[in-house]
C-alpha cells in the first residue's frame, strides 16, 4: 500500500509545477480591488449556477436537512472532513508550516481512532482544532499571484489560482487513490451531503446574497474575495459559504 501512495504521488508531482505556472498567468493589477476582465462570462456561468441552486441545490438540501436528523448530518460532514485531513497535511508540509503539518497529523489520528473513523470530533474537544488550508493556499506562500476572479460551472466564486489549487487538491490527496471499493464511496457520498448540510446549515446566508441583492453576481464576488483574502492573510476561517462548492465532490 505504501509502495502504491508513493507512486500515485510521484506521478502527480508535475502537477504542482503545473499549477503553478496556470495561477499566475493574469496577475491582479496594482491598486485594483477586483480584477475580473471575463465579467460578462462569469455572469452568464453565474445565473446558470444560480438556476442551478434554485432548482436542485436549493431543494435537495432542504430535504436533507429536514429529512436527516442533526447528529446524523454531523457525524457525516466530521467523518468528510477528517478524510480531508490527509491532503492538508501535505499542503502544510509544501507550506513549510511543520507544526501545523504535526497539529493535523495528529488531529487526523486521534479522530480516526477514538472518534470512530471520524464520525465523531473528539479531537476539537482536546484542543485540536481543524486548521484548513488548500492547494490554493500554498500557491498563495510560494508567491503565485491572485489571478483573474472566475466563476467555475456548479463550484461557484473562484481566481485563476484557487481554481488550479482544486484540482491538484484532488490530484494530490492521498486517500483519493489509496482508498478502494466501499471506503472510496463512501467518502465521495459523505463529501456530497457534507456540501448539501453546509447549504441548509447557512441557507438564510446564501438566499440573502443568491436571491435578495440587488445584483446577487457582484455581491457574490466581493464577499468571496474579501473572505478568501481575509484567509490568506493569516484571518478566520471564512463566513461565507459558497453554495455550490464542491457539492459534486470531495473538498
């Protein structure tokens, strides 16, 4: 098995380089709050992800959230997230953030083993709280600029750099290709209702910006980036959440 990682993870290491070079194609101009030059595509993806919501994303997740009782819904966005765990410990170590790398390490362990495979979140409750980052993140540490703002079919708000860090995100997680059969399903299902429970969870968030502004794209854009930029700076974790995220696969 471990054979196996090694090898999966040597052929994707192109990828990073790869990444790289996409994210800084179109540097944000000096002085420039939004850098967004595709607006009138990214408005038309926009309403199609907004129809998207309205008609499916929208409804599923009521019924989800209404149909699932709470510490189900829990346990399974825990047991998603602590799958995450693994690539995020990677991107702390491509970070250079050795103790956060150790801190994720052992948060995965301890909610893997005392937590029921993760279903349980025993570790927060120890201190250990969940330190998330991306391949977008350590784009952002080794210099790779912001990039052009895009918004993705069915993911939503995203930059050209962010955008290239979900995908090697995916690449690049080694429970994305060590995990067989069950396990493999399991996981993707659990990503799925994870992203359908984070819509119900902030449902009166999201309505408000996709359905109440006046104009929901720039409203969605701005909130995106002054959360995402927030992040990077070294702030909390972002309250917004962005409605199609992932919904179609794992973080």
């Amino acid at each position: 098995m471990m054979n196996k990682m090694l090898y999966a993870l040597s052929k994707r290491a192109g990828v990073l380089l790869a990444a790289a070079a996409l994210a800084g194609c179109t540097a944000a101009p000096i002085g420039v709050g939004v850098n967004d030059p595709v607006e009138a595509q990214n408005r038309k993806t926009h309403a199609a992800n907004r129809a998207l919501d309205k008609v499916f994303v929208r409804p599923a997740s009521k019924g989800y959230g209404k149909g699932v009782p709470s510490p189900v819904r829990t346990g399974v966005a825990n047991f998603a997230s602590n799958l995450n765990l693994p690539g995020q410990v990677l991107n702390n170590l491509l970070q250079f953030r050795i103790e956060n790398a150790g801190h994720n390490t052992f948060r995965f362990l301890v909610n893997t083993t005392f937590g029921f495979g993760g279903l349980l979140d025993v570790a927060t409750d120890a201190g250990l709280e969940n330190r998330r980052t991306d391949f977008g993140e350590t784009l952002h540490v080794w210099g790779a600029p912001e990039g052009a703002y895009v918004e993705l079919p069915l993911i939503g708000p995203s930059t050209e750099r962010h955008a290239a860090g979900r995908v090697v995100d995916i690449l690049m997680n080694p429970l994305n290709f060590a995990t067989e059969g069950s396990l493999r399903s399991a996981s993707s299902g659990a990503s799925v209702a994870a992203r359908f429970g984070d819509r119900y969870r902030y449902s009166d968030l999201v309505d408000s910006v996709l359905y109440e502004s006046e104009d929901s794209y720039a409203q969605a854009r701005l909130l995106y980036l002054q959360n995402r930029r927030f992040k990077l700076s070294g702030g909390a974790q972002p309250d917004y959440i962005d409605p199609y995220e992932d919904v179609y696969g794992s973080e």
